[in-house]
C-alpha cells in the first residue's frame, strides 16, 4: 500500500513539473485538397464540341467562382468560360486551337475543403515556402535567404510556365490564316475589339517580316500546268453549316415567292426616321417592318410558327405548337452565317425590333452573341436582298417548318388605278415551307396577309399591341 502511495505521488509530481507536455505534439494537419475535372458543359442547342481560342490561367493560378477559365469558339459564337470552383489550376487539356468536347474534361481545378478563415489568407502564400506546418518559416530568416540568393527570382522565373499563346484575341479563320503563313499569333498586334486579332493584322505582320515576298519581281510565266490542291479544314461555324444542311435535304421544300409593292412603305419609313421622337439609335429599315407583319400573320397561322418532332417516335411525327415568335435574323459576319433571333416579336414594337436588331448586329460582329441569342427560335427570315438578289431560295432547317427570304428593294414603272405609268417601289418575299405538313395554300394565304401589311402599313400600326 505505501509503495502505491508513493508511486502515486512521484507521477503526480512530475505532472505538475511539465503540466503541457502532452500538448506540444498536437498541431493542426493540412486542409484537404480534391483535385475536381472541370468539365465542359453544354453551351446551346446541339453543340457538341468547341474549339479553344484563348486560355486565361496557366496551371498553378488561383482561381475563384465566377472567374473566367477560357474563351472558345462554338459553332456559332465565341463564349467565356467561367469556373464554378474556387481552387488551383492543376492541368490544361487542351491547347489552344485545339477541339473541346463536350461533357469532356477542360482542366483540372484542386478544390480546398473546408477551409477556415484563419488559413484563407495561407492559401496564396504558402504553396512555394520551405518547411511544413508544424516548423513554418520565420519572417527574418524568410529575408536573409532572399538576400543570399540574389539570383533565384530569375531562375524561377525562367521556370515559370511561359503564356504565350493564352492571350492572343483571334477567330479560328484567323488563327488558321497565321499557320498557312507560318506566323505566331501571339506577335501580331490586334487592331480589332478588346485587341482581336484580325485578318489584315495578320497580313500586315506577314508583310512587315518579308518585305522581299511582298513585292516579287515578275518572273515569266511557268510552263507547269499541273493543278495543285490544299486541303484546310472547315471552321466551327461551317462544320456545323454542313451537318445542319446536310440533315435540311430530307425535308422536302415547297418554294413560292411574290412581288409586293413597297412604296407606301418607304414613305412612311421615310417619316418616322425623321421625326423627332424616334431615337437616334434606332432608325428604321425595311426589316422591322417585315419582321413585325410577319408575326402578325402568325397569328393566324399557327402552323409555320411549329416544329415537326420525329425523336419522340420515328414512326408517328407529330407538330409541337409553340406560341412565342422567336423570330431568326440570318446574319452575315465575319465568322460565317450566324442566325441569332428575337424573343417574343408578338408582344414588341416596330421600334423595339429595330433595336434589337441593332443590338444582335453587333454582338454578331463582335463574335460576343450568347447561347440564348442562338437558341429557341421558330421562324427564320433571311434579308439577302441588302447584299443583292432579287430571288432567293431558302433552305429550312430542322427545328422549323418556314423560312422567309427578302429580295432587293427595286425601282420599276408601274400603272396607277388610271392607267397613268408611275414610279414604284417594289421587292420580292420569296418563302419555303416544310411540305411534309405545311401545304402551299397555306404558305401562299399567309404570304398574302403579310402583303397587306407591307403594302398598306397603316392597317398593321393599327393591330400594335
């Protein structure tokens, strides 16, 4: 018993000697770190893969919700893509150039768990100092290594993963023009928006290296008749021009088109463009106008502003109603075709469609349209007559059953109601239908309601909402 007293004693006095002895080892461990694949989603209607024009991280840059990751180019536009992760950059997939797939990752982003506030400020810092938690650094002796080592900065900076090519504004036409001409992209100064990179930035930068090839001497002509062939490959936007017409040849088009006199029209565009109250940002052209006596007619019938669905069931396609007047503009830009449309036409103003066409014109241009811009139209017209064509054939696309096609507005002699030649303005509607369900009476009444708008605009003022 006195033996296990004082054994009792002597553990309780060296306790008291060293009462935190058993704390000192104890110290927090490194937050965890889940390297998460950032995968591309879906961007719009059928788009199943991008192509990357510009990367805006390299792999260890911190990144944070919302921050974008990389600009690609789809089929129709050219996008930004944001990171829904706050982490580190780990990998790059894809160079840029390069074809992204969607679904497929695009880099790979190492997501911090459960971080506490205290450690937030840590995470920037500390991924490049020597040591480990338990024996961080200290302050002063951080210094006097910097000091003994005055040519590390250069030597880790020459181990820094270089940008170059992650900068660099450019369409893929662009970009395909400096490979043919052997010239890096990220050299060339960018005249365009934002500093994009265009065609004639390119020549210029080809002309300024080789100022010899710019000017060649005449050398006699060469006997040589052989053919030479090079093959290049489609841009995103004719990739999917290619597999959107090829699937527009199983659908059988009824065409009709017509002449409508415009002169009363274009005394009455005449006149607003003019008045005082009409912004100066939205002038009028023909095709608000059209766009606006289109949608009324759709009102009465419904059956050009539907879909055909064949996915449903192969064997019993049926038509999907749709009551919105998503109505597509066909843009020519420098990307190629884009068609862009206009939500709810049905419940806007001619004034109100004017800008946004204004508005698409310029996001087209730019190659800045959204998914949304692109996606969830019904009906398309395609106004070939402001770059010339008195006659157009449209072709229809799959998710529509109406196409619309203006020709060229004409100055030609007319008869008035007493035989007397006038001067009058005239232009061609020139439709395609899908005739699998939409009959050509059907398209020539329609026609004709749209007529009667165009030709006496005065009756379609009347029916604005």
């Amino acid at each position: 018993m006195r033996s296990l007293s004082r054994s009792l004693q002597v553990s309780w006095h060296q306790f008291r000697r060293k009462p935190y002895q058993s704390f000192r080892s104890f110290h927090t461990s490194s937050p965890l770190a889940v390297i998460k694949p950032f995968l591309l989603s879906d961007i719009g209607e059928g788009i199943k893969e991008v192509q990357i024009i510009q990367w805006f991280v390299e792999p260890e840059a911190r990144v944070e919700q919302f921050d974008k990751l990389c600009e690609v180019q789809s089929d129709k536009a050219a996008v930004d893509i944001t990171s829904r992760f706050d982490g580190v950059i780990k990998k790059l997939h894809y160079e840029p150039e390069d074809m992204a797939q969607v679904g497929q990752p695009l880099c790979d982003i190492d997501v911090l768990s459960e971080i506490e506030p205290e450690d937030e400020t840590a995470l920037g810092s500390t991924s490049e100092q020597a040591g480990s938690p338990s024996t961080p650094q200290q302050p002063q002796k951080a210094a006097e290594q910097h000091q003994s080592q005055p040519g590390e900065a250069n030597e880790e900076a020459s181990k820094t993963p270089s940008t170059k090519g992650h900068s660099s504004l450019a369409t893929p036409a662009v970009r395909g023009l400096s490979k043919d001409l052997k010239i890096d992209i990220s050299e060339v100064i960018g005249t365009g928006k934002d500093g994009r990179v265009l065609e004639e930035d390119v020549q210029k930068h080809a002309s300024s290296q080789s100022p010899e090839s710019a000017q060649p001497a005449p050398s006699p002509p060469s006997s040589d008749t052989t053919q030479t062939e090079t093959i290049i490959p489609l841009t995103p936007i004719q990739s999917q021009m290619f597999k959107t017409m090829t699937r527009s040849l199983t659908i059988p088009h009824f065409l009709y088109t017509d002449e409508l006199n415009v002169t009363a029209l274009s005394s009455l565009r005449h006149q607003l463009n003019t008045h005082p109250s009409l912004p100066n940002q939205a002038k009028l052209s023909y095709l608000p106008f059209i766009i606006k006596a289109l949608s009324l007619a759709l009102d009465n019938y419904l059956i050009l502003n539907t879909r055909v669905d064949t996915d449903t069931d192969a064997s019993r396609p049926r038509l999907v109603m749709r009551s919105a007047h998503n109505i597509g503009i066909a843009m020519d830009t420098p990307q190629g075709l884009i068609v862009p449309n206009i939500k709810n036409v049905n419940t806007l103003s001619i004034v109100a469609i004017a800008s946004e066409v204004q508005r698409l014109q310029s996001l087209a241009m730019a190659s800045k349209l959204t998914p949304t811009d692109l996606t969830g139209g019904t009906i398309t017209v395609s106004n070939i007559g402001s770059i010339g064509g008195t006659y157009v054939a449209p072709i229809l696309v799959s998710s529509e059953v109406a196409i619309l096609g203006i020709g060229k507005k004409r100055v030609v002699p007319a008869f008035d109601e007493a035989g007397n030649i006038i001067k009058a303005e005239v232009m061609n509607l020139s439709w395609s239908a899908d005739h699998r369900v939409v009959d050509g009476a059907t398209v020539a009444r329609c026609a004709e309601v749209v007529r009667g708008f165009v030709e006496r605009p005065e009756g379609m003022i009347a029916r604005l909402r």
